[in-house]
C-alpha cells in the first residue's frame, strides 16, 4: 500500500515544493503597496473582462437607466463650460447639483468624466462608466489591503482580506448596479487606516488625511452607506483610544489618559472641519434641497424593510433564495473568519503591540461589528433596527436596511485576514480542532437547507442547481480542512488559501452582473423613444416651449435627460415634497394642466380626454401608446387675480375642476404680493403675448406684452435660488422698477414667488417687459466658496510638508 502510493507522495511534495517556491519568490512584492494595487487591478480586469472587452455590460437597471443618463447629462453641461446645476428634464425641473447622488463633485467620477468628455455617444459613456465601476472595486481591494496589513504585518494576510472584500457578494452584487453605493462604499477601509494612524501619530496631517477621505466618501454620493461608515468610524475612534490609554504604550504620568483623549477629540473635530470644509460645494444645496424633499418626513415602515431571516444561510450557500447573495464572502474567507474565534490572548507581535495588547481584543472589535450589521440588515425582521431607528440619529431617514451588509462583508474579510495571519503561529492541535469544527458545521448547513428549503420548494433555485451549490461548497469546505490539517506553514500555504478563495469568489459572483450585448447595441434607442421626440420636435406650445411628456411607465423614469425631453416623472428618490403632492390622488387632467403637458405615452389606447394617437408599439405582453393631445397645456399663462392659500388649500382647490386656473393663482402665505384695488382689471382683456426660450438648462429668456399686467405662472418647479435679472420695459423704465399695480413687500423683486403650490410666479407690469430667470442659488456660491478655501489650505499644507521632506532629503 505504501509503495503505491510513494509515487503520488512524491508528485504531491514535488507540486508543493514549487507553489512554496513560487511564494517565496513572490512573498517580498506582496509587501509593496504597487504590487497589490497592480494585483488588484489585474484580478479586477480578470473579473470583470467580459465587460472590459465590450462583449457584455451591466443589466438593465439603476445603473443604465439612472446613473448613465445622469453621467451624459453631467457631460453635455461639461463640455458646454457650465455646472450641471439644474435639470429640466424630469420632475418638470429638478435640481440637479444638490441631488447628491450626482455626485457632481466626486473627484474619481469627475476625472473618468473629464478623460472622457469629447467622446459624447451614450454607448462610449456607457462603457467608461463601467470602467469606472471596475476601477472602484480594485480600489476597495487595495484600500482593505493598507488596512489589514497595518493590523497584521503580514502582506499575505492583507491581500486575502483586500481580495476578500472586493469580490464578496456585497462589492459584486447591486453596488455596481447602484454606483453610488459602491462609489462611498470603498472608502471605510482607508478611512479605518487613516484613524489608526492618527491616534498613533502627535502630529495632525493624518488627521487632515482622514477629514480628506471622508469628504470623498461624502461627495460619492450615498448618504445612508456614508452614515454606516461614520457609525464605524465613530466606534474605531473610541475603541482605538480606550485601547490606547490601557495599553503597553501608557504612561506612568498619570495625565496620559486625558491628554490622549484631548489629542483624539480635537483631532477628530479637526477632521469633521476638512470634511465639511472640503464637502461644503455640495453639502449646502443638498441640505436646503432635502428640507423640501419627499425623504424629509419618513415612516418606520418606509425604512424598516430588511433581509428575511432565512437570508443569513447565504453567508455560506450563495443564491439559494436571491439573485444576490450579499452577505457572501466565499467559504474560504468565512472559515478563516470563523476560525479567529481560536486567536490567542497572548501579545500580538512584529510590532503590532504598538496599537493593542492582544489579537482578540481586535478580533472582539470586527466580531461585534459585523454582528450588530448583520442584526441590523434584518430590519423590522429582527430586534435591534427598532431600537436604532428610535434612539440613533439618522437611522430613520433610509430605507434598505440590508445595506448594512456592507459592514458585515467588511468586517468577515478583515477577519479572514487576521486569521490567516493567525495560523503562522497557531498551535497545530488548536488550528486542526478549528478546522474540523468548522468542516463540520459546514456539512450540517448543507444538508439543513436541504431538508429545510430545498426539499419543500422554498428556495429560488431548481434542485440540481442546489446540488450543484452545495457540491461546491462541500468540495471548498474540504479543501479548507485539508489546508488547515497539514503540519507546517510556509508562504506556499498562505498562497493556496489565496488562490482558493479567489477561485471560490469568482464561481460564485462572476456572472452576477453580467447582461447580453456591448455598450453600443445595449444604448439603441427604442422604437417609440425615437417616435416621441419626433412628435416634439414637430409641435410647441404658445410661448415657444416644448410641451411636456407624461410617461406613464413605459419608458424608464430619466429618459429624458439622455434624449433632451422634459417629462413630468423622475427616477431620483429625492424630488420636492409639494411637487410630489401631484402625483398623490390627484386628477390627472389638472396635473397636465399644471405642468404643461402636451404628449402622453402609455398602456391605455383611448385617453378620459379627447387625443391624437400618434402611433403604437407592441411590446411583449401589452402595446404602448404614444397620444398628442389636442389643445396643448401652456408652459406659462398670465393671471389677474391672486389668493393667498396654505399648501393644503391649494392642493384641494388645484384639484377641483371649477377652480379657475387661467384666471387665478394660488400664492403661498409666505409671500406678500396683492393687486392694487384701483387698478384691478375690469371686463375681458386682450390676449397676452409671452415667449420664453430655454437658452441654458438653468436659465430662460422671457418676453412678455400685456396691455393690463398680471402675474406670470411659469410651469417649472420653485425653489430658493431662482433670481431674475436684466429686466426692462418698453413703455416705462421707471415704472417698471416700481410696485405699479402691485402691492409689494419690495418696491423690485428679484426672486419669483411660489404658486399653485410648486410653480414660479412673477409680476408683471403693464406694456412690454424683458427680463432673464436663472436658477442660481447662493447655496452653491457660499459651498464653491468655502470648499475652495479650504481646498487652498489644503493643498498649501501639503506643498509646505513635501517642501520639507525634500529638503531634509536633500541635506542627508
């Protein structure tokens, strides 16, 4: 029997010699931060190859349908020399710089953007787009790479976690898809790295370096992963300076405790400054922007929705009962992170005593972390997300609460990484004990779902795919113990284990967001997208407007913005609260009348109203209509009387069919605008001449000839931040500029009023008046203001500090 088998031993040690071989050939590279950031790189590209070599792109979804049109709208304002700063193409006018999903000052997205910006096609934006994407995720494996090589000092155990994490089921499942999840998600590592740092440090520049990350997670664009990455980085501050002021490194001064504690608070306030200095462009608009938005007031069972229970035994089996599989870190990585549980308590050493006296009290830190995230993803599903959204800020304004699992795939692959590290010292019985108890739970799982889920038809997946599934995992879970059983450790094993989880990761999620055909067939336009601006382009309304759309989910909600046509609906989940009030039960007719609609697409072939029908498109189960209707609704109309009515007075009497809305509006009670008694109008008055032209997207050229005045409704959304200027009048200047037949707080407003609850309203003298309405807030002037100031310090900080370096280098 032994004799049989000495041939296949000595091939075993000889394959085994030359992995070891290889290992320590490429062992010394594994320490250099270029090497891993080019590995990742590479294994990104690997990964992600179909999509690099434009065979297959992203599916149809938020990232095709939201983000792309978002992108080519951000370039058309780009190469036109201006800030994308509002959007006429959805929500009858939207804002879209303070939209922070945006992102329009994100420095990664906007360099993709700049590369880019002569190649105008929506297949090229497309294709750069993912690029982007890619990129980013390269980018979460090397940041978690710095991280866990400062926590272990072992560069192989930094380049599992940094693998680990960049292709979990979280980094490779909807962030993609939702790039400004993935775009803020990346930046914890390097952000957990910088904190490390600067608690270690006297100085303040890795304090400066952390309020910098955290300005570019905040400009990615994803607030509610931007709150779990503060709520982490919080805990890591208070854990790093508890384990500061007992640790080997304390002092006998008693005073030590406090002054580092000092040293802590004002560096992390120093930070939050850079942060909010750096962010303030972006920040100021948002915030006036939400205080208006549907998301100001939300309910618990808006936000609470979660992960069922059962979705938890997809950490080990991915995509048993979804298409992703979230929580999925690969059987490798989940056994190494289990296995942590065996990391002595005896001191850490290769010099990562400086930071903590023990492993485990690190390992306690990540361990908790990624519990209290995965109860939290359950949402209203488990017990710990009522008791968040009720005491902890900010936890009841998002609603996704699975996206928490974020913090749980970070937090396994950091573990992962620790426990690799870990078995270079590991007692060989303790490491074997871990080994087969984790073996064994594994094939207990297995089997459980099986009888449990799969035997009853509750899973999402056939039987076959599930035996295949659990094949899989059985076959890396045994090649896990046998890694783990073999005596001995040398960079070879360390290697395998690498390669392994790769291969693990890559049959699990590789597939995951890939859709048939390359960016250019993917961005055809459809038949009846074409046929719609066709019809616009061939009729406007009397003021020399286009008429709105009125999509009634046939086509995806941004459209518009890629095609140039103003449609009345939106895809952002930020939009104004009173303009949202429209589309709450509310007739539809009066909305069209309100918002100037002229074309409706639809599902319906006969409209409640009379209408053209421009044509029909079948599609795979019903028909879309394309209807014109017959009396376009105007883009702006002159009034003659005013009522001042609270928000839900005007929604009642906007809503009522004999509420006249040619002759009234309706002024919000903030505002302080009447007609004079004696100067009202009697009897009919003559028609009203107006003209406006859309000369930017966030500014129009008006002209308007009334023999009596009034008060100019423009259908376009109001907010702060609309100013008109360069008025005149033919007939009189002087009486122009003056209250004439108005009674005003101010003798010449600059801002239109809001009225008929949303829309713009302004005065209008009698005779012929010129003037120019542009959005322009001063939200955005006072960020662009300080954010540049800050940016100054910044940079000249930095020029000063590589002043010095080089010149001490120059005097060695």
């Amino acid at each position: 029997m032994n004799d049989s088998l000495q041939p296949v031993t000595a091939v075993l040690a000889h394959r085994i010699a030359k992995i070891n071989q290889l290992a320590e050939q490429i062992a010394p590279a594994a320490t250099r931060g270029r090497f891993a950031l080019g590995l990742f790189g590479v294994l990104a590209a690997l990964f992600y190859a179909p999509l690099l070599l434009g065979l297959r792109t992203f599916p149809d979804g938020d990232f095709t349908h939201h983000f792309l049109p978002f992108s080519l709208f951000q370039q058309r304002e780009f190469l036109a020399g201006r800030l994308p700063i509002w959007n006429p193409y959805t929500y009858a006018g939207h804002p879209f710089l303070a939209d922070i999903q945006a992102a329009v000052f994100y420095p990664l997205s906007n360099m993709f953007l700049l590369l880019t910006l002569p190649l105008g096609s929506a297949g090229a934006r497309l294709y750069f787009l993912q690029l982007e994407a890619v990129v980013h995720v390269a980018l979460a494996g090397f940041f978690t790479y710095l991280l866990v090589r400062r926590l272990t000092n072992n560069a192989w155990a930094a380049l599992f976690s940094g693998a680990t994490f960049a292709f979990s089921g979280y980094l490779t499942g909807y962030p993609p898809l939702q790039l400004a999840v993935l775009r803020t998600a990346i930046w914890l590592p390097l952000l957990l790295l910088l904190a490390l740092n600067a608690v270690q440090s006297p100085g303040w520049r890795w304090w400066i370096g952390l309020g910098v990350g955290l300005a570019m997670a905040l400009l990615a664009g994803h607030p509610q992963t931007f709150l779990h990455i503060g709520y982490t980085l919080a805990a890591w501050l208070l854990f790093l300076w508890l384990h500061t002021r007992t640790g080997r490194d304390q002092t006998a001064d008693g005073n030590a405790g406090s002054a580092r504690f000092v040293h802590v608070a004002v560096g992390a306030m120093l930070a939050l400054v850079v942060m909010l200095g750096l962010s303030a462009a972006q920040l100021l608009p948002s915030l006036e922007f939400s205080r208006l938005s549907v998301r100001a007031n939300v309910s618990y069972d808006f936000v609470s929705g979660g992960f069922p229970l059962r979705d938890t035994w997809q950490l080990l089996l991915p995509g048993i009962f979804t298409q992703f599989s979230p929580l999925y870190v690969g059987v490798i990585g989940l056994g190494l992170a289990v296995c942590t549980l065996g990391v002595g308590g005896k001191r850490a050493e290769n010099g990562v005593a400086r930071i903590w006296p023990t492993q485990r009290k690190l390992v306690l830190f990540f361990g908790l972390l990624g519990l209290m995230a995965l109860l939290l993803s359950y949402g209203d599903n488990g017990f710990l997300y009522p008791l968040f959204y009720k005491i902890a800020p900010g936890w009841n304004y998002f609603r996704g609460q699975e996206r928490t699992a974020y913090l749980v795939t970070l937090a396994l692959s950091v573990l992962s990484g620790i426990g690799l590290a870990a078995f270079t010292e590991m007692p060989l019985a303790r490491r074997r004990l871990l080994g087969l108890a984790f073996c064994g739970a594994a094939i207990g799982m297995v089997y459980g779902v099986g009888l449990l889920y799969q035997l009853n038809g509750a899973t999402a997946i056939s039987e076959w795919r599930y035996l295949a599934i659990a094949f899989m995992t059985l076959l890396l879970a045994s090649l896990f113990g046998l890694l783990i059983w073999l005596p001995g450790w040398g960079h070879g094993r360390s290697l395998a284990f690498l390669v392994l989880a790769l291969v693990n990761l890559f049959w699990a999620n590789m597939g995951t967001n890939s859709s048939d055909f390359g960016p250019a067939r993917k961005t055809i336009l459809a038949p009846e997208m074409e046929a719609l601006a066709a019809a616009l382009t061939t009729q406007r309304d009397v003021t020399g407007l286009p008429g709105r759309v009125y999509n009634e989910f046939r086509l995806y909600e941004d459209y518009g913005m890629r095609q140039q046509i103003e449609d009345v609906w939106g895809s952002s989940p930020l939009r104004l609260a009173r303009y949202a009030a429209l589309f709450n039960e509310f007739p539809l007719d009066r909305m069209w009348r309100l918002l100037g609609v002229q074309h409706v697409i639809t599902w319906r072939r006969d409209l409640f109203e009379p209408s053209t029908l421009l044509g029909e498109f079948p599609q795979t189960q019903d028909t879309t209509f394309i209807h014109r209707l017959p009396q376009a609704n105007p883009r702006a109309w002159m009034v003659q009387h005013i009522q001042q009515a609270s928000d839900a007075e005007a929604i009642h009497l906007l809503a009522d069919h004999t509420f006249d809305l040619d002759s009234t509006a309706l002024l919000a009670p903030e505002a302080s605008l009447s007609f004079q008694a004696d100067s009202a109008p009697v009897g009919p008055a003559e028609p009203d001449d107006i003209q406006i032209a859309r000369t930017a997207p966030a500014q129009f050229n008006i002209r308007v000839k009334s023999a009596e005045g009034g008060l100019l409704v423009i259908s376009e959304n109001w907010l702060p931040g609309w100013r008109i200027s360069d008025k005149s009048c033919t007939i009189n200047e002087s009486f122009c500029k003056v209250p004439g037949i108005f009674t005003l707080a101010t003798a010449d407003p600059i801002s239109p009023f809001r009225v008929d609850l949303t829309l713009l309203g302004i005065p209008i003298q009698p005779g012929e008046t010129r003037f120019t309405l542009t959005y322009q807030p001063s939200s955005i002037q006072n960020g662009l203001g300080i954010s540049g100031g800050v940016l100054l310090l910044v940079v000249l900080g930095a020029l000063r500090k590589l002043q010095r370096y080089f010149y001490r280098r120059s005097n060695m």
